[in-house]
C-alpha cells in the first residue's frame, strides 16, 4: 500500500503580504510597520536567548539576525519621521 502524495504548500513571499498590507502602513490590529517591527526586534530578543540557555546555537543565530534586520528598520523608519 503506497501512501498518498503529498501537498506542499508554499510560504508567502514578502512581496504578497505587502500587496495585502493597507496603503497607510497600518494594519488591521492597529499596528503599523513600524510597531511590528519593534515587537519582531523585541521578542526575537527574548527567543534567542532561550534558544542560547538550551544551546540551540544555530537558532538563536538566525533569530539574533532577524532581531538585528528588525531593528534596523525600526532605526530606518525612525530617520524618516
């Protein structure tokens, strides 16, 4: 008995979840890019350092690296303000 194929499902590209964002940059939660980006920056934060204490040192690299891309847009955003 062969098992069924199964169905992959591809992730969203940033570029569709940009088209599905609202033109004013705010979204339906009330939050704007900038507000998500500063939680994204803060609770990566805190995922890598649990990452750390269990030695899970590959992930908590690649979450200190989306912190640090998350912060820089929050710096980015704050420059144009």
């Amino acid at each position: 008995m062969s098992k069924p194929p199964r169905r992959v499902h591809a992730a969203p590209s940033p570029h569709d979840q940009e088209a599905d964002a609202p033109a004013g940059g705010v979204r339906e939660d009330g939050m704007s890019a900038l507000e998500t980006a500063q939680y994204i920056a803060e609770f990566t934060a805190e995922l890598s350092y649990l990452a750390r204490q269990t030695r899970l040192d590959l992930l908590a690299y690649i979450l200190d690296m989306a912190r640090l891309e998350a912060a820089r847009v929050v710096q980015a955003g704050k420059r144009k303000q």
